[in-house]
C-alpha cells in the first residue's frame, strides 16, 4: 500500500500528557491512539507489529507442544465462586448480571474456564500432560493508569495452562516454559530480568516475573550485584541487621495525638529502627495482628503465606473497634481481646524498641519480645529493602525501579482440587492434576520493543 493511502500517519509532536515515552513513540509513529483513560485503538501499523509479535509467541509455545484455544472474556460468576475467587478478587472483578438475570464476570484471567473446558474434554491419564494457550482479551478495572501503554486497562493478553499427571512432571515442564517466555523476549528484542515474585490471587506455590528495569517503573526488585540474586520486595529473603543489647526497664511516655511513625521518631528522637510497628488485617480466620521493626514495611504476601490465607485486607475501623484497637495506638502489649500476632524476627532480635501502648496518646519505651510481650508466631514478615544483606553472599542488597512484562505461577493443584477434578490413573485409581500456569502481558511488549 501507498504511504499516501495509509490510515494513521507520523506526527512529529505527541500529546502533552503522553509522559510515557515508549508511548509517546508509538503515538508519533501512527501505531495507536488513545480513546479514553487507559483504552487505546491500534491502528494498521501497530496491527501488524502485534502479529508479529502474536507469531513469535505461537512459535514458542508450540514448540512446546502448546494448543492454541479461546475461552470467552465473558465467564458465568459461579466458576469464580467455586474458586473462590469472587471473594478473594473483590472490586477488582467486573460483575453484571445478563439478561436472563445470571451473575456474570469479565474474566480478567482464565484459569477458571480453562479448568472447566478440560475437565469435561480430557478423563485418562492417556490424556496427559497437555498444554493450552491463548490470546485474549483481559480488563481490569483499575482507579489509574499509567498514562501510556503500559498497564493499560484494556489489553490482550498471552496466556498459556498446563495439565499434568504427577506434581514431579510440572516441576520438570516449568523450566522449559521459563525458556520458551525468555527466547520471546529475546526475539522481540525487550531488555529483560527475571525475579521471584509474590503468588498473590493467583494461588498456588511459586511465581516468578518477566519485567524490564526502568526508573518510571512501579515494581521493585531487590537485588545482588555480587551473585545476581533477584527477587520482588515482596518474598525477597535477607539477612536483616538487628540491633541488640542490654535490655533496659520499660517506661510510658506521652506522644500525644501523633500517629505516623515518622512524627513519632521525631517527637521521641529515636531511629525508625529502633521503633515498633503494628498493622491489623481482616483474613478468613478473623483479625490478625503484624508486629514489624518500623524500619520495615510488613509483606502481606510473606504474612499471607505464614498463615496459609487466600487473602488479607487491611482491618476496618468497625473491625478494630470491636475488639477495642485504636489505629495510631494498637500493640502488641496487652492487647485487647483475641487476635492471633505474627512478630517479624527483627522485632524479637532487636531490644529495647519503642512501641504503642494500646493507650491513647501514650507509647512504651525499650518494650523487650519475651519479658514485655510474647508470641507463638514468630517468622519473617518484612518487606525487604535496600542495605539489607544477601542470603547467599552476604552483599549489600540494592532496589530497582521494573515494569511486569510478564509471570509465571506454578499453581499447584488448586484450581483442579476447587472443581473436583480427577482423572483414572494407569493404576484405576483416581488423581488430582497439578499444574501450571503462564501469562504475558504482550501489549508491554509492543510498547518495550
Ligand atoms: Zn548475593
């Protein structure tokens, strides 16, 4: 075709709010428009840089032996239900009801209708392992976005499922799907890391994330120059530095109605860690108590795995006050009523740390774990952060700013156990498949390469 005839030519100037320059190169070079906050209309040239890059990831799963499907964007809400996901997902999934009044769901991700369509298609072990893709369609209903083309609201989306016989074939099928998603990168030409990351409302035992170092980036990964060690803030694992030391007699002191952790360093002249802090989250079981240095922030993600939740939201004011918790007081020194309380290690490991007393307007000064309070539960709860020492090496550790290109979950058999799904053995016995998962956000890719 003629450039003359072409639908969307070059602009030399973008938009003034295009701040993203990945996008802001796309926009001039007539690849896409917006249409409104977070949603985009690719035109003819960005159509065929997708299939391009649709190809190269047709290539790479069927090279695994990957089957190309289509589960609809639209899922009836009882798959999700049944999952459990409805709760766990909350505002986050878009809900309707359709004409015949039956709750209905756009499904952000597929794992629901994936299980679905193969429990009712494949019953032996003769059938498996088996591994299904696709590329579709994904909305999430996010408050904002990024302003480009990254994290978008709209998108489509790679995503890819694996059913296997035996926990010990996923385990040897995951590597190659590790490769496969990497050789994608490469071949589009994207500047790639990989890091452990959080397993969050997918579920499962293990994930790990495809993402881009840039300084715009959201998402952060801690990191060992000396031994490459990567993971996301969220499960990263470290050598934390504690500060011990003759324990001193605990004292009450007043500080007033100030309730950050920083004003409270300030007013008692004391370091963030050599200060307490406390965090209460609603779970299924109930209310949970984080006790974390204030030097930390408390991983949820650490804590969710502890307890063995499916999520964890911040308690609401109605929750704390019924068991009589004040937010800006709340301790782990007398608390009031029954609540469970998780205590990070650096907590145990430090003495002498200032922290709130359950009274308002009053802290405690050098509260000692074991003399001033107690707990059964006692692990590794913080986020780690820059300065802290590798596991492996013993390096400082060091923060960089990523964007998610992509993930991979190893799921486990949680979705399977969910919709009693079972299969004859060679045996004739009956069997839970595990299995795992990938997907890629490949509109990123487009916007990266
Ligand atoms: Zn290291």
């Amino acid at each position: 075709m003629r450039y003359t005839r072409l639908f969307g030519k070059t602009v030399k100037e973008a938009q003034n709010e295009l701040f993203q320059e990945s996008y802001s190169l796309l926009f001039k070079g007539g690849f896409a428009r917006p249409l409104g906050q977070g949603l985009y209309c690719y035109l003819p040239m960005g159509m065929k840089v997708l299939r391009n890059i649709k190809r190269i990831i047709s290539e790479e799963m069927e090279y695994l032996g990957g089957a190309e499907i289509q589960a609809p964007l639209v899922n009836p809400a009882d798959l999700w239900e049944e999952s459990s996901r409805l709760e766990i997902m909350g505002n986050s999934l878009i809900r309707f009801k359709d004409i015949r009044n039956a709750e209905m769901v756009l499904a952000p991700t597929h794992e629901e209708a994936v299980v679905s369509l193969v429990k009712q298609s494949l019953h032996s072990y003769r059938d498996f392992p088996i591994f299904l893709f696709q590329f579709q369609t994904k909305f999430r209903n996010e408050y904002r976005t990024r302003g480009g083309m990254i994290r978008t609201r709209e998108f489509e989306m790679n995503d890819a499922y694996s059913f296997h016989r035996s926990y010990s074939d996923l385990n040897n099928f995951f590597p190659q799907v590790f490769a496969a998603y990497e050789r994608i990168f490469q071949r589009c030409d994207v500047p790639y890391i990989t890091a452990e990351s959080e397993v969050g409302v997918m579920q499962g035992s293990r994930a790990y994330e495809f993402l881009t170092e840039d300084p715009q980036g959201k998402d952060t990964v801690v990191l060992c120059r000396n031994c490459g060690y990567r993971a996301r803030e969220e499960v990263a694992l470290a050598v934390k530095k504690n500060n011990a030391g003759a324990l001193k007699p605990l004292e009450k002191v007043e500080t007033g109605n100030l309730k950050t952790m920083a004003k409270i360093s300030r007013h008692l002249d004391l370091p963030l860690e050599r200060l307490g802090k406390c965090m209460v989250y609603s779970c299924p079981s109930g209310l949970v108590m984080a006790v974390v240095r204030a030097d930390y922030d408390v991983s949820r993600e650490k804590l969710m795995r502890y307890l063995g939740e499916p999520w964890l939201n911040s308690a609401s004011k109605e929750e704390l006050d019924r068991i009589g918790l004040v937010p800006g007081f709340m301790s782990p020194v007398n608390p009031p009523g029954q609540i469970a309380i998780v205590i990070d290690d650096t907590v145990v490991n430090s003495s002498n740390l200032a922290i709130a007393s359950n009274d308002v307007g009053f802290y405690y000064l050098n509260a000692n774990f074991g003399r001033d309070f107690d707990s059964f539960h006692v692990t590794d709860i913080s986020r780690i952060k820059a300065g802290d020492l590798c596991l492996s090496c013993g390096s400082e550790l060091e923060e960089i700013h990523a964007l998610e290109l992509g993930n991979l979950f190893k799921l486990d058999d949680y979705f399977t156990q969910k919709r009693i799904f079972s299969f004859r053995t060679k045996r004739g016995g009956s069997a839970i498949r595990s299995w795992g998962l990938t997907a890629s956000g490949w509109e990123d890719s487009l916007s990266r390469s």
